[in-house]
C-alpha cells in the first residue's frame, strides 16, 4: 500500500483540490470518533453520553459533522457527472442520457455497495451463527442491533446520487435558486409539522434538507460560495435563534427518548446548522490547502482516503469488540461519564482505533471499484432501471439500518415508510437492487470518472 500511495499522491494533477479530500476524511473520522465518545456501553446496553451529561450537548455544534461530508460529496458527484457528460458517446440521443446515468449510478454505488454488502454478509453470518447456538443475549443483542445503525448514511448518501443528475440540470440553470427551493421546501415541511400538527410530513426533511446541503456542494464546485463568513455567520445566527425561539432541541445528535429529533428527521435548525459548518470549513481553505502542498500529510490523505468507508463500516464493530473483551476479561465497567469512565477514555479509543486499524486491513481491498467492462454504448432503458435498482438500494439499506440483525430467527421487523422489514428481506432489497443497477450501467460505452486521489 505505501507505494501505491505514493504513486497516486505523486500523479495528483495540479488542478485537484485537495482540500475535498482532506474535509471527506476528517468529517468520517469526527463521525467514528463521536461515536466512540458517546456510547456509554454497560453490560446491559447501550446508553447516550450526550443524555446523562446535557452540558457536553453544544460539542454537537462542531462535532455533527455529517453536513460536511454531503457537502463534499455534492461537489465530487457535480465534477463525476461532468464528466460523464463529456465523454457520452451520442449527445444528441435519449439513449446517451440513459447511459450517462446509468454508468453514473453504477460507479458511485459501487464505491458505496462493495464494501457495504461484505460488511452486511459478513455480520448476517455471524448474527446467524451466534443465534443458531442459542447467543444473543445481553451486549451480544445489542451489538446485533446496533451495529448496523450507521448505515442509514449510506441510504441518504445513495438518494443524493440518484438524484445528482436532475438537480446539477437545476443547479445550471438556476443556481443559489435551486438551493433556495430546497431551503424553502424545508421551511414549509417544518411549518406543517410544528404549526399545523400535520402528521408524517416531517419524513420529507430526509430528502429536503439533506438534498440542500448537497445542492451547496454543487455551487462550491462553480466556485459560487464567495462569502463563506456570511455563510457560515447566518449559519450559526439562525441555528441559534431556531434552537433558543423555537420546537428544536439543543443537541444536533438524536437524543433518546426526546420528542423531537434534529436529525431523525432532520429539521430546519440542522439545516442551519450545516450552513454554518459549511461556511467554517471554507474559510479554512486556504491556510488548509498550504498545508496539503505538503508531500508527507497529502500522502497521509490519500490513504485515509482509499479506506475511509471501510473504516466507518466497521468502527462500531472495533467499539464493541473492545468492550466485549473487557467483559470477557472481567475488567469492570465504570459507570458512565463517572470519574473512572472519563479515565479509560483514551485507553478505549486507542484499543478501539488499533482493532478498526485490522479490520480495514482484512476488508479494505472491497474498497477498490472494478472496472466496467467494455460494451455497446446507449441501451435503451437503462436509466429508468438503474433508477428502480438504486431506489431498492435505497430501501434495503435503509430498512436494514433500522431492524439490525437481532431476532433474525424470531422475524424481528421494522417499520421502513409503515412497511415492516426483516433483515433478510433488506439484504435481498439491496443486492436485487445493485444487480439492477450493475446489468444498466454495464455496456454503456460511457468510461467512468474515478475522484479518488
């Protein structure tokens, strides 16, 4: 790996903004590392550290940093469809624009799916196993529920590739409009929701705010985002006045047990709240980029960077271990945020970090994509079912991220849209759904646009 790494940081093209790549790594890590923090694991479950210590809330001003990381991928998704578009083989044709999405979809979900779907096998055989021997009980259940939490950012993530190509024609033709109307349509799904009590409304801010802040990635590769501390000043001035004014609460991370939720679904307060991050981390840009001229720290990046997904995938995973190892070994548990806790903070992170650090080693190649074999350009209808495969995608990682794999034998469910889904019917979903989308983007005759570094 290290002189792979070299090579790539080496033919680094002198156009290339590092600094994306630099704020994708760092908003996965901050993510891993909050979660890492907040756990508050005893041998009875799970709590959140953020509950039991409410002054420890407004770190969520800076640690929720999800916002960043669509942010990022709003502007590697504006210059991979760029790209495609140049290269398609028939302009003028319908069949071309099917091509174009579908070698889209095909490229960006295979970064995400591969790594996702070895992690998904390989965690479904294991909770098969542990059942099947009569397991599951105690932090063993709760690691078979949990451990697939974090994949409902996958299933945002997949939506905003699906709908990258619709909305950067929107982008083009209207600019800070396009956000504008996302924006809006936030306030509007918000307005329903706390002033007029309409039901089921709220979900629609899965798609509204989370799609806004992807839309600012979009202006940011147009070089549209010139006054980041206006940005990031009203930002903050409106998350603010919402939380202090206004239904929202102070925490930008999911409390348990609250009434409202920032995050699930997000509200207008997070999207503020990412106007505010976004700002911030531009007006970093400049002394950043300075920093990653730097040969030895952009190497580091580039290989953060080749293993970033299989990092966040199984960080739960390393969490867990660590903590099953101190039963196992019958280290106590302190109670949470008590003065032996915050002791063996450290301790925990650096056990947890080294065991994330094997298991990318053991699963990291999955993160490499494979190439799209040669075809004919242009099948007719390949768009409409690469859109149908990453829209089952969608569902099954979704649905999966909410079921776990607990109770597999006993059918355990969960609500996905008022549909109940088992784990096994998500995993069908999501592979159904990436075959679709692997038989649409094959043969299309459109070369695909690796951001890597």
């Amino acid at each position: 790996m290290g002189s792979s790494v070299r090579e790539l940081a080496g033919a680094t093209p002198a156009t290339r903004d590092r600094y994306v790549d630099l704020l994708r790594v760092a908003s996965l890590g901050a993510v891993v590392l909050g979660h890492w923090l907040m756990a508050a694991v005893t041998p009875d479950g799970v709590g959140n550290l953020l509950a039991l210590v409410p002054a420890l809330q407004p770190l969520t001003w800076l640690l929720q940093v999800m916002p960043v990381f669509f942010f990022v991928g709003g502007f590697s998704h504006a210059l991979s469809c760029r790209s495609l578009l140049r290269k398609r083989p028939e302009p003028a044709s319908g069949a071309a624009a099917d091509s174009v999405y579908s070698a889209f979809l095909r490229a960006r979900l295979q970064r995400l799916l591969r790594p996702t779907m070895v992690f998904v096998l390989v965690w479904g055989a294991a909770a098969l196993l542990v059942q099947l021997l009569g397991g599951g009980g105690g932090l063993t259940g709760v690691t078979l529920r949990m451990v697939t939490q974090p994949l409902w950012f996958i299933g945002i993530y997949l939506a905003m590739v699906a709908f990258t190509p619709p909305l950067l024609k929107l982008h083009e033709r209207y600019g800070w409009g396009a956000f504008a109307g996302l924006a809006g349509a936030a306030v509007a799904v918000d307005v329903l929701r706390f002033a007029a009590g309409v039901p089921y409304v709220e979900f629609l801010n899965f798609a509204f705010v989370w799609l806004a802040v992807h839309q600012l990635g979009f202006l940011r590769a147009d070089g549209r985002i010139r006054r980041p501390a206006l940005l990031a000043g009203a930002g903050l001035v409106t998350a603010g006045a919402l939380v202090a004014f206004g239904p929202y609460p102070l925490s930008m991370v999911g409390m348990p047990g609250e009434k409202v939720s920032n995050m699930a679904p997000p509200t207008l307060a997070l999207l503020a709240h990412g106007l505010w991050l976004v700002g911030a981390v531009e007006l970093l840009r400049a002394p950043a980029a300075r920093l990653l001229e730097r040969p030895r720290v952009w190497r580091t990046v580039v290989a953060a960077n080749g293993v970033a997904m299989t990092a966040f995938l199984w960080h739960l995973t390393a969490m867990f271990g660590v903590y099953g190892a101190m039963l196992a070994l019958d280290v106590e548990l302190p109670a949470p945020a008590s003065a032996a806790w915050w002791a063996q903070v450290p301790l925990r992170i650096a056990f947890a970090a080294a065991l994330t650090a094997g298991l990318v080693a053991a699963f990291r190649a999955f993160e490499r994509p494979a190439s799209a074999p040669p075809g004919a350009a242009g099948a007719t209808g390949a768009g409409p079912l690469a859109a149908l495969g990453a829209t089952l995608c969608l569902l099954g990682v979704l649905g999966l991220s909410m079921v776990g794999f607990g109770g597999l034998l006993d059918g355990r469910t969960a609500l996905l849209i008022a549909i109940p889904v088992s784990a096994p019917a998500a995993v069908a979903m999501t592979l159904g759904g990436w075959l679709l989308v692997e038989r649409a983007g094959r043969g299309t005759g459109v070369r695909q646009f690796d951001d890597r570094p």
